[in-house]
C-alpha cells in the first residue's frame, strides 16, 4: 500500500498528506463523495500509515504494505483498527454464551465473514448486511470501551465508521458524546456518500474531506501503469462499464480470464441485450416479463446494477451511432454490429428518457429498493419509451 496506490483524489491526498507531515491531523474526519470513488481505500491507508513499522518517506509515500502491522490492517485483524459497517443485531448479543452457539448468531456471523472477506478482496467495496437495521448502538457502546485503552504498538487508533448516514440515532448520540471528548490517541473517520443524512453536531466536529467521482481518464491511466497486461477492447470496456465507479471497476478486474469474451461482466451484458431483445419483440414481452422476475430473483444487488450499466453504455454506443455513424469511440466495439441494426431499427427514441429511466433504476437498486419491483416497473416503462421511437 501507498498514496500511489490511491486512483485519483490528488487534492485530498496532499491535504492529508500535509496534515501527516505538520502532525497537525485532525481527531475526526468525515471522507464525502459519491460510492467507488475512493474514500474508503484512503481511510485504510491512512490506518496502515499510523500503524506500518516502515513508512515510506516523502511524497507519495506511505505504509510499506506488506510489513505485519500492514498485513493486519488490510485483513481487518489489527487491534488498533476499528472497521464497522451496518450489521445484524443478531451478531451483538455476546453476552449470553448460548446465543453465539445458535443458528441464527452462526448463520450472521458466516455472513458477515463473507463480507469482510468480499472486502478484502475489494478495497472499494462498502459491506452491509441485508438485514440490518444500520449502525446499531451496541456497536458505538463498544468503540467507547476500546476507545480507553491505549494502542498497543503504533501512534493511534483508528475508527473508521463505513456508511455513517445509516447510524442508528442513538448510536448517532453515543458517537456524538465520543468527537465531542475525544480520547488524543484515537481518530475517528466517518465515510458517507449521504452526509446531510448525519446529525449536524457530528458534522461540525469532523473535518470534511469531499471526494469526487474518479475521472475515466484517470482510471485509464492508472490501469495502464499497474494493468499493462490490460489491453484494447477490454480496457475501454472496463474503464466504460465501472463508469469510473472503482467498486466496479475492481470487480471487473477481479472477474477477469484469460478470454475477455468469458468473463462474468460480459456474460451478464451479454443476458442484458438477450432481454432487450425480448422487450424489443412483441411477441416475446411475457417472456421479457418472466425473464425480469427470474434476474430479480437470481441476481444479487451487486449484480442488478451492472446488469441495468449495461443497458445504459448499450444506449450510448446507439445513441453515438445513430448521431455519427462513423462513431469510433464504443463502450462496446464487440458487438458493434447489433448497435448499428438497433441504431438503424429506432431511428428516433428519446435517449435522454431512456437513459434517465436506467439511471434511476440503478440508484433504486442501490439504495436498498426491492428488486422486483423495479425490474417489473423497468420493463414497462423501457418497453413504452421504445416503442415511441
């Protein structure tokens, strides 16, 4: 690990960096921008840099990465890292040794293990269990009771509070008690893509660090200096797909194979236009309907979004060819063929709304909506839009 492992955000790292270097870093952060943008990724750095036994000097440098103290860190063991995220209650009720021995504690607890590990494997990725309630308040009352101890080896403690909008209000209070005193070996980063969901008092005791959406070209650039072996079309693919959301860009790179037409993200574009084909024809809409209650079913929520992104970058490259047919710039120069027989077959659709009706099934997605609703919702209003063209 190291600043130049961070994608982008040049500003914010030499805002942090020149806090590190002057001593002069602050109790309480609050980490703001939009999900896959990084911020995260940074927090963890900043946790490996105040506990890495060789810190690399300088400008750009950073913790050493692979160090024990760097190693704990990055496999969230290490006992002056805190990592909490929204789980179930189920998991928190430590006191009463039969409980831990039941189902229902076991079966949480394999869950959230997968989630740590889904984590470690994708630093962009912002764990949450599908039935918690948020950020409970058993959760704050055991940071208070870290927060006394000192750290054991390294400068500080590390207290790094992932989707901090979904703090539950007396949690919300707990942690206000806590930036309001805060213990001087223990630092606090809050991260939200949501921050006007948090309590003002917890907002004006934190310093605000906002993070941007990371650029196409600088997710470009960067895989090229780290991901040589990433070459055209894939590249453009992946840089096109994520739309520079690194929490999707980083699992299209994990889901690579040898033969860029078999990976899971192009088989799932590729189920995407075999569905658009069906809403396309009338004669197959009911199988469009049972399909869209099949993926709702069997996709997950990490899967639904890149399956409706697919649909969107599918749009564009129409959109692009319909304006330009001589349009080189593709998310998808391998199947360019059906973009020109769509682009060539609706003349005349209103891209905007199309696109406007995707986006907003994706941000449904994402904020928890249920996913068969807004597969059905999405089938009927895309298959209306279309046919207007």
């Amino acid at each position: 690990m190291s600043w130049n492992t961070i994608i982008g955000q040049k500003q914010q790292i030499r805002v942090l960096e020149k806090a590190l270097e002057t001593n002069r870093f602050a109790h309480a952060y609050l980490f703001t921008g939009p999900e896959g943008s990084g911020k995260e990724s940074v927090a963890l750095e900043i946790a490996a840099i105040f506990n890495c036994r060789s810190p690399k000097p300088g400008k750009g440098g950073g913790a050493c990465g692979i160090c024990p103290e760097c190693r704990l860190v990055q496999s969230f063991m290490h006992p002056n890292v805190e990592y909490i995220f929204p789980v179930e209650a189920a998991l928190l009720d430590v006191g009463d040794s039969a409980k831990k021995e039941n189902k229902r504690f076991t079966d949480a607890k394999e869950r959230y293990d997968k989630l740590l590990e889904q984590k470690e494997q994708n630093p962009y990725f912002s764990p949450a269990m599908e039935r918690s309630m948020g950020i409970l308040t058993e959760q704050i009352v055991s940071l208070q009771h870290k927060a006394t101890f000192m750290p054991g080896e390294g400068t500080k403690k590390i207290f790094i509070i992932s989707q901090a909008e979904r703090l539950h209000p007396s949690a919300a209070n707990k942690l206000l008690k806590l930036l309001e005193e805060p213990p001087a070996h223990v630092i606090f980063i809050l991260v939200s893509s949501r921050p006007e969901a948090l309590l003002p008092t917890i907002r004006s005791r934190c310093q605000a660090i906002k993070f941007s959406r990371v650029t196409q070209h600088e997710l470009r650039l960067w895989l090229q200096e780290n991901r040589p072996e990433i070459i055209e079309p894939e590249l453009s693919f992946i840089v096109s797909f994520s739309r520079a959301n690194l929490r999707l860009a980083w699992e299209l790179l994990s889901n690579r194979t040898g033969n860029p037409s078999e990976t899971p993200t192009i088989l799932l574009r590729n189920k995407a236009l075999d569905y658009l084909r069906q809403v396309l024809t009338p004669s197959r809409f009911h199988e469009a309907i049972i399909t869209c209650e099949e993926l709702a079913k069997t996709l997950s929520r990490g899967e639904l979004p890149l399956f409706l992104g697919a649909l969107l970058l599918f749009f564009q490259d129409a959109n692009h060819r319909r304006i330009n047919p001589g349009f080189q710039g593709l998310n998808n120069p391998d199947i360019s063929d059906a973009i020109d027989r769509f682009a060539k077959n609706f003349p005349n659709p209103d891209f905007f709304a199309i696109s406007t009706l995707t986006e907003e099934a994706i941000r449904a997605i994402e904020r928890n909506a249920n996913p068969l609703l807004v597969m059905t919702s999405f089938t009927a209003e895309i298959r209306k839009l279309l046919q207007r063209a």
